[in-house]
C-alpha cells in the first residue's frame, strides 16, 4: 500500500456516531421514517435564526458579486473579526481586537489548528476529562501528540480534579476542556474552573512551561433555567478559546467558527503567528466568505433555544418516570443515561431492536453510559417513549 497507514485506518474506520446514523438512514428506508427514533447525532433541529438568511440574501443582491465570493486575508475579514471581538468585549467585559482572532472552518478545524501550533514533539502530551467528545484523540493524534484522558467523575460530571493533578507532567502541554459538555450535557461550575487553573497555574510553575487551557466552545449559547457559562480567558491566561457557530446559529454545514489568542497568553503575538502557520499547512485559511460577512450582522444571535428545553423537559421528565437513572442536562443537546445493566455496548445494541438510536459512550471514554442527542423532532421523543419503556421493561 503507498497511502499513509495511519490515515488510511482513519478512513475506513467510521465513528460508532456514524454507524449508527447509517444504520437509522437504511432502517427508515425499511420500516418508514416515522417508526426509528434516532437519537445518534449531533445536528441541530432548529433553524439558523431569520437573521442569517436575510442577512445572506441581502448581501447576494447589494453586495458586490465579486468580492462576495472572493478571498478574504488568510486569518479572515477584519470587519468580521472586529464584530466578533466587538461582541465579546460587551458582552464579558474583555478588551480583544481583531488581532486577536483567526477565522476557521468551525470548532474541529479551530481544534485542529491550535493542537498543530502548540504541539512541539512527540512527547507532547494534552489532557481531557471524561466524558469527552471522540474526534479530540484524532485531532491530538494528527499532530503526533498523545491524548491523556482523566477518568469521568461519575458523582456530577465535573473535571475530577485529583486525578488530573495525578496526571498531569512535564509532558503536558495542554488541557481541553469542553463546557456545555458533549456528551453530557454539564456545564462546568466556576468553582471547578477556578480550581483548574489554579492547579494549571501551580503546575506551568513547577515545570516552567506553558501549560495552554484550550476551550472548546461550540454550544456557549446553548443553556437553560439561566446557567451562566463562565467565560474561561478570565480565570487562567494561558486560554485559547476555538469557537464554532455550528451549533449556536444551526449552520454546521457551513463550517464557520473562530479561534481566539487572548493578549494575556504568554507571548500572544507568537501564538498567533504559530496559528496562522498551522492554518497554512493545514489548507484552513479564508474560512468561507459569505459566512464571514453574514456573521458581521449576526454575531450573538442564536436559534430558538427554548425548542431544544422543552425536549430536553420532556425526555427527561419521562425517562426519570421510566425508572432510568440519568442526570438533568443544563446545556448543549445531549442527555447521559446510565445502561440499566451497566453494560452501554449491550444496552444500545437492545435499544436498536426498539429502532431506538442511542451512541454508546465508550467512545466518549466513558462506559456504561449511552448519550442521547435530543436536537429531534419533539414528536418523534413523543412517539419513542413506548419503546423507551419496553427496553427498559426488559431489563426487570
Ligand atoms: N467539539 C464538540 C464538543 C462538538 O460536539 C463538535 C461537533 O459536534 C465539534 C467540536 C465540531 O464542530 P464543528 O461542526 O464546528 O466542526
């Protein structure tokens, strides 16, 4: 064979989040549409807010045709950098400008960017904790780097402090963290934040280096019952936010989002350059134009949140009812169910004999659990819960 093993392993080996969509599209092709109930995947079922339709149609007939479609600089319009900075600065009381931002084809490419512009060898080591979105250990993996995964704390989901303490070494380099949580829908507390970089700080401290604290932000705006997300540039200053608009203007199709460099990391200025040389040889520059101009009028909308509570109300209430033990989700789309029978691989092979679609969380680093992505249909969650029922039922 004369491709690269490695990439060759990772494309052909699909995600079990794939699969399992795979199988809904081929069983919905079977048995009719209206008798699956898939709840696998991650896309949003609200529409992108009027905003950005409007938006787009105004500039596809005022703007000029042209420069609508042509390349913007490598790191992404100033105008749209300038309304991003310009709405965080209100919003969190921050002072970032345009130089602060790169503009990237959504959170993974954001992800990827940034891994590629801190990882120096191949002792490099960056941390998460469990439960954690799988693509981290491809993206970490593409640079040559290792994943290190803190185990989950299974009392609330937060970041088990003491273990990473335990993990953490001169090795590290980075530590992702992920809130609104996917899979599990938690938003990290500002207690357990303060207390992660505090133990950050403590630690570049101890090895003399840099140890980044990478944000990985795509469902910010997706909260409920008015959580607040702490805003994480304000508690530890080694903080690189990446960003995405995927989720929060319902457009992951077209691959918007940013990366922010705060003034505050230690030598910002090349960090930033380090992100505009990994965007080059990544081939992630000019993120899409169109997307980049709506954003200059749309930055801080989101869709009707309030669609995603009331399934969120309902799937929840129902299946504590059921007798399933799972926790209350204060963000993001998702819900992590305990198997009832603690084995996840076995109960979401069972819950497919219902047509129900559940992705077992052991890709999520975290067995036992299956994740339910409830951006659906809130008819479909009506329609499912007999099935919901008859599987858990099955189990007594
Ligand atoms: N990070 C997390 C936690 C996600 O859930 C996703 C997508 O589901 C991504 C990153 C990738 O998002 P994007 O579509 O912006 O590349």
């Amino acid at each position: 064979m004369e491709v690269s093993e490695k990439m060759y392993k990772l494309g052909t080996k699909r995600s079990a989040i794939r699969e399992l969509f795979e199988f809904g599209k081929r069983k919905a092709a079977e048995i009719g549409k209206e008798n699956v109930y898939d709840f696998s995947i991650g896309n949003p079922s609200i529409p992108a807010p009027d905003c950005v339709n409007e938006e787009i149609k105004r500039i596809l007939t005022e703007e000029d045709p042209v420069a609508v479609h042509g390349y913007t600089s490598a790191q992404g319009d100033e105008a749209t950098r300038k309304a991003i900075a310009d709405y965080l600065n209100k919003k969190y009381e921050t002072e970032f400008t345009p130089d602060n931002f790169y503009m990237t084809c959504g959170a993974a490419a954001s992800l990827t960017i940034v891994f590629h512009s801190i990882v120096c060898s191949n002792e490099d080591e960056i941390m998460t904790a469990a439960p954690f979105f799988p693509e981290y250990k491809v993206f970490v993996e593409g640079t040559g780097a290792k994943l290190v995964v803190v185990d989950a704390d299974k009392k609330n989901f937060e970041i088990d402090l003491k273990k990473s303490e335990e993990l953490i070494n001169e090795h590290t380099k980075a530590f992702i963290i992920n809130s609104p949580n996917n899979p599990s829908g938690v938003v990290y507390s500002e207690d357990t934040i303060k207390a992660l970089a505090e133990l950050l700080d403590r630690k570049q401290k101890e090895y003399d280096h840099t140890i980044y604290l990478v944000t990985d932000e795509p469902y910010r705006e997706i909260v409920y019952d008015g959580v607040e997300v702490p805003f994480v540039t304000k508690y530890y200053a080694n903080t690189i936010v990446t960003y995405s608009y995927s989720k929060s203007l319902s457009l992951p199709g077209e691959r918007i989002g940013w990366i922010l460099v705060p003034d505050e990391v230690k030598d910002s200025k090349a960090v930033y350059a380090a992100v505009c040389g990994a965007g080059r040889t990544l081939g992630y520059v000019c993120a899409p134009s169109l997307m980049q101009k709506m954003l200059v009028k749309c930055v801080g909308q989101t869709g009707d949140v309030n669609e995603y509570k009331k399934n969120r109300d309902l799937l929840y209430n129902e299946l504590k009812e059921i007798g399933y033990n799972l926790r209350k989700p204060e963000g993001a789309f998702y819900m992590f169910m305990e198997a009832p029978n603690g084995d996840s691989d076995e109960f979401s092979k069972r819950a497919m004999t219902e047509n129900l679609l559940l992705v077992d969380a052991d890709s999520f680093g975290c067995p036992g659990y299956v994740r339910i992505s409830y951006c659906v249909d809130h008819d479909m969650i009506k329609r499912s819960l007999p099935a919901f029922k008859r599987l858990y039922d099955s189990y007594r």
